[in-house]
C-alpha cells in the first residue's frame, strides 16, 4: 500500500527518493524479517537513497521491551543481524546508511519537538495511532503514548521523502501524516509492506515463540516449528506456510520448488505464486511436502546467517544481548530447594470450544473439541458440568494447557486441561479464564517476563512441573491470573476470570 502516491511520482521526476525503515530494538529478529529486506533490496536497485534505523529509544518506551542496561546490547545485535540478514540476500551494504535513534533522539531540538507535539496530540489519538505497534496492556503507561510523535518526528530528522514499514504502522503513518505539518514540516510519502502470519495463523511475533522461526533457530528447531505449523489441507487462509512464500522466498527468487517424492509427481518448479496457491487449494500440494520444501529454501537462507553469528564474539553478544530469564527460587516446608521450574516450560494456548458432549460413561464430565491452532481439534476431558453449562462452554474461548501427558479418563483419551479459576472458600465456585477478546486459536499464552523460554514437548508426570507452578498462580484483585504477581498475557493483553478474586487457578 502507498499513502501519496501523486507526491511519490513528483519526486521521481526530479530526483531519487530518500526512503527509511526502522525497526525497535526489542525481540530476536524472525524469519518474517525477510519481507521488508527483500522490499529494501528493491529500493536499492530502484536508485533510492536508504536508511535503516535501529530505534532502540522507541523498544524502551514500548512498554520497556528492552530494558534500559540492554539497549546498547539489543541495538548492537539488531545492527549485526540486520546486516547478516542483508549480506544472505545479496545486498551491498555500502549503498546503504544506518542509524541509532539515540544518535539524535536525545538532541535539544529533537527533544524540543516532542514538547511541541505532546501540546497538539490528544490521548485518544495518540493510543489510537499506536494501537496495533506498542504493546496494549490495561493500565498504559505514558511512554507508549509518546511513540507514535517519535517515530512522526523521526521523518524529519532524518531527512526523508518517504518512511517504510508493515501495515501495521499505517495508523502511525496517518498520525505523522495529520501532525507533522501542524509543527511546519512537510507530510511524508509512506510505503507498506503485508504482515506475514506466524505459524499459528496470528501475526508472526518475537513475543510469541510458537509462532516464529528464529534466524539463528538450528536446522531441527526449524523442521520442528514447521512439522507444528498450522497447514490445513486445501485451506489458505492464515497459512503461514503459504504466506511466507508468497511474501519472502517467491520476491526473492522468483520461483518456489516443491520438493516431492517420483511416486507423487516428483519436483514441481512454481514461477508464479497463484499456481502454487491454487494446487495447494485443490489438494494438488500436499502440506506435507509444502513443510518439507519451505524447510530446505529456508535453511539456505539461515546458513550464512548463523555462520557469522558462531563467531566468539557474536555468541557472547547475543548472550548478553538476550540472556535467559533467572527464575526465584522455591523452597520446600524444610527449607530445601527443589527443582527449578519456570512457566515457560508449560505450552499455554488459546483454545476455541468446538463442540461439548456430556461423557457417556461420567455424569460429571465434558467432552469437549478443542481448536488450539493444530490441523484437528483436540479432545479434552473436563470436570466442569456442574459449574459451566454446556451452551455457556461451546463456541468459546478458553485458555488450554497443551503438553500434559494425555490421560485416559474413564475411557476416554484427554489431550489438555481447561484452565479455571476456583474459590478457596465453600461452597466451590470455578469459572473459565478468559483470553482477551479477538484471540485466535492456538495463539501462546505466556506468564510476564517469560515469552522467550521454549515450552517443553511434554511434561513428565514425575517431575510434577505444573504441580510445582501451580502452587503459585492466583487471581488477583483485579481478576487477573497470576504466577507470583506476574500477569498471565497473550499479545492482546491479559488473562483473566469473570469475578473470583484472590481465586486459585487449575
């Protein structure tokens, strides 16, 4: 999408367009990261004069992403992935300018600026514009409102015709489109790239680890991922699969090979993505070797990224750059430690209720069918008949843990536990915890401070990881479910309970 198309074609007539991209220096880059370098690429042989901006101001005041004492680190990384990212694709870096927000942010006239624009902008617009960029949660705090006149403000600075970015940041765009010329600057051309789905079928995101492929992901993380992704036969709708050929391997090397036993037709070469779209709708394509395809393209693509980054000194960047959560201790009665067990090992999803069934054989027990992203619905057993009718159960959306052991209950096989929120006092009351509304299925629900450990595949009953976890989760005054104070999240806020504050949660 363009915003100033007729402005775009004026420039043009008399000279290259000066364009940038910035990107805040939060979450490892992804694989999705593809798409905008691919869209640089085309800049740089179009003529156009680019600059990237590593924005690291802009990762601490979205909701302090990158903590203060990680920016350098977070903002050196970024600079050395983006730049290996560039180089696998065959991009010189020498047409190319690269900037640190705090290389000019924390100017006077720059600072100055924001004052200005702080006296124009209303709250309601300033939210507004951020919606879908800065991290939503349900007391925000200041610095999320100020981002979206930074990065307005950051057009002028840089001395742009034109900003780039996802679609995504098209309210952002709107907002320096509305504001900037109210400070006496000019309004700026913008340029929008389509947002790659993650792997679940949501937005691929940095917070949300089941969605993403890492570029420094090792090759049997990658085939692990990809054997998860949602990839519904014949169905093209939120296939993340499909979309990350369409949007990364297909700009780059014009052409998709899918890689296929003799027996099923042997190697088909794609030259337009719409054939292969069309195959795989018809069946023609089977996911299987959809996966398989995108798995060797892919590695081809990572293996000069993570050449460089095995170098001593790129490992000990990345380390500090990101390193790895340190849990609280626990303690038994005896003062003992136990096992350290943290709640990124739990595989939390966003569940939708497909259908309910009393149990034929437990007067007590659902049988419910469970939407969590996957290619079919999972069958869990639920002890919930006499605290959640069965009309007020189906078709909604609950929070499912996916990596019990499954167990047979009276017969029949459960793969998950319905997580609720119970009553301490008698009589017993339960009601479901609720993800924020506009989920999707399969989405990751993850515990504050713990979006980037790896779920384990399955939890060992002997190790009683839940067990241990649980003991911890309450619902707060607010209704909020909680791990030692610490909110349970999906990447559209928090989790929560209808009223049952100071509550349990299993």
């Amino acid at each position: 999408e363009v915003l100033g198309e007729d402005k775009l074609m004026a420039v043009l007539k008399e000279r290259e367009l000066k364009i940038y991209w910035g990107t805040a220096t939060t979450g490892k880059p992804h694989v999705a990261y593809f798409v905008p370098m691919s869209k640089i690429a085309d800049f740089l042989k179009a003529g156009c004069e680019v600059t990237i901006l590593f924005a690291d101001l802009h990762a601490y005041l979205d909701n302090m992403k990158a903590p203060w004492e990680l920016l350098e680190l977070r903002t050196r990384y970024y600079e050395n992935m983006i730049k290996a990212m560039l180089e696998s694709i065959g991009v010189p870096l020498e047409k190319l300018r690269f900037t640190r927000g705090t290389d000019y942010q924390l100017s006077k006239e720059y600072t100055l600026d924001v004052y200005r624009l702080s006296s124009l902008v209303t709250q309601h617009d300033a939210k507004k514009a951020g919606a879908e960029v800065v991290k939503q949660v349900e007391h925000p705090l200041l610095s999320g409102l100020l981002y979206p006149g930074l990065q307005a403000l950051d057009e002028e600075y840089l001395k742009v015709d034109a900003q780039f970015g996802g679609v995504d940041q098209r309210k952002i765009f709107t907002f320096a489109e509305k504001y900037l010329p109210s400070l006496g600057y000019a309004k700026r051309i913008h340029l929008m790239n389509p947002m790659v789905p993650g792997l679940t079928g949501s937005k691929m995101s940095s917070s949300e680890e089941d969605s993403k492929i890492d570029l420094l992901d090792r090759k049997e993380d990658v085939k692990k991922k990809l054997r998860k992704a949602f990839c519904e036969p014949g169905n093209v709708e939120n296939n993340g699969v499909l979309s990350f050929i369409k949007h990364v391997l297909f700009p780059l090397k014009s052409e998709f090979v899918v890689l296929r036993e003799e027996k099923w037709g042997g190697n088909k070469t794609y030259t337009d993505y719409e054939a292969l779209e069309k195959d795989f709708a018809e069946q023609v394509v089977h996911p299987g070797d959809l996966k398989n395809s995108v798995e060797v393209a892919l590695n081809k693509l990572l293996d000069p990224i993570r050449e460089k980054f095995n170098s001593p000194e790129l490992k000990k960047l990345t380390q500090a750059a990101y390193p790895k959560a340190k849990p609280a201790e626990k303690h038994t009665k005896n003062s003992e430690p136990e096992n350290t067990v943290v709640p990124s090992q739990l595989d939390m999803r966003v569940g939708k209720v497909v259908s309910v069934e009393k149990h034929p054989d437990a007067d007590s027990l659902y049988v419910e069918k469970i939407d969590v992203g996957e290619p079919e619905p999972r069958t869990v057993v639920s002890g919930l008949v006499q605290f959640v009718p069965r009309e007020q159960l189906q078709d909604r959306l609950v929070v499912l843990l996916c990596n019990m052991k499954p167990k047979a209950m009276r017969g029949v096989e459960s793969k998950g536990m319905v997580l609720c929120a119970s009553s301490l006092g008698e009589p017993r009351q339960v009601e479901l915890l609720e993800p924020p509304a506009g989920c999707c299925a399969g989405e990751r629900v993850y515990v504050e401070g713990y979006e980037d450990g790896e779920p384990e595949d399955e939890l060992k009953p002997k190790k009683k990881v839940f067990e241990k976890l649980q003991a911890d989760f309450r619902v707060s005054e607010d209704c909020v479910a909680q791990w030692k104070q610490r909110n349970f999240l999906t990447k559209l806020g928090t989790v929560s309970c209808k009223s049952l504050k100071g509550g349990s949660i299993g």
